[in-house]
C-alpha cells in the first residue's frame, strides 16, 4: 500500500484540534470511563515524559506518583476515549525523553519552570 493511501484512509480518525502540548508539560488527561452502563470523565494527571508516532498512531506517555510509587500510563493522542488534555504547568527540557525521571525520588523529580509571556 502506497502512504497516500494509508494517510487518506487515517485521516477520518484524526482529530480536527488536538491538544499542544510539549515534553516536560504537567497535564491533566480527561478520559471518559465506562462503568456499565454509565460513563464518566476520570483525571489522570502527571508530567509528559515522551511523544511517540505520527498520524493516528501517536502516542503521549504521562508519569505521576500515586502513594510512593510512580505510575506511567499510555495514552493515545487521536483517542475518542480522550475529552481534553489541560496544561497545567510547563518546564525547561532538553530532552526528546525524560525517562531519567524514573530513577529520581522526591525532590530531585521537580523540573525548572517556564515561563510563558
């Protein structure tokens, strides 16, 4: 199969205006969450620690700490499942990845701010 014609067939499923967000961003993910019958939104916040894929395929990674232990959880970016994703902070990164997070506790798992005019 040609790209055209995998990027013609991807385009129906992409969303007309997805969030901006950047690495190092701390979000708020809103998901809709089916319980039997009914549904409703569940946050997930936490810090942007990598971006991943292109098209329909992308993908964003979200890693918080929940009782002493840190939790990363996958999310799609094209998702239906995914209301809207808020930025509640932003920091300065120089990394793609910020898969060092994972080794540091406390403190040292803060990121230097940045300041938006």
């Amino acid at each position: 199969m040609s790209q055209a014609i995998l990027d013609l067939v991807e385009k129906s499923y992409l969303k007309e205006n997805p969030p901006q967000f950047d690495i190092g961003d701390t979000v708020d993910v809103h998901l809709k969450i089916l319980e039997g019958n009914k549904e409703r939104i569940q946050v997930f916040s936490g810090v942007v620690i990598a971006r991943s894929g292109s098209g329909s395929r992308e993908m964003f990674s979200v890693r918080r700490i929940v009782a002493g232990e840190g939790v990363e959880r996958k999310f799609p970016l094209h998702s239906p499942r995914i209301e809207k994703v808020e930025v509640k902070r932003s920091a300065v990164v120089r990394r793609a990845k910020l898969y060092f997070l994972r080794d540091r506790v406390g403190k040292a798992v803060r990121l230097k701010e940045r300041r938006r005019s």
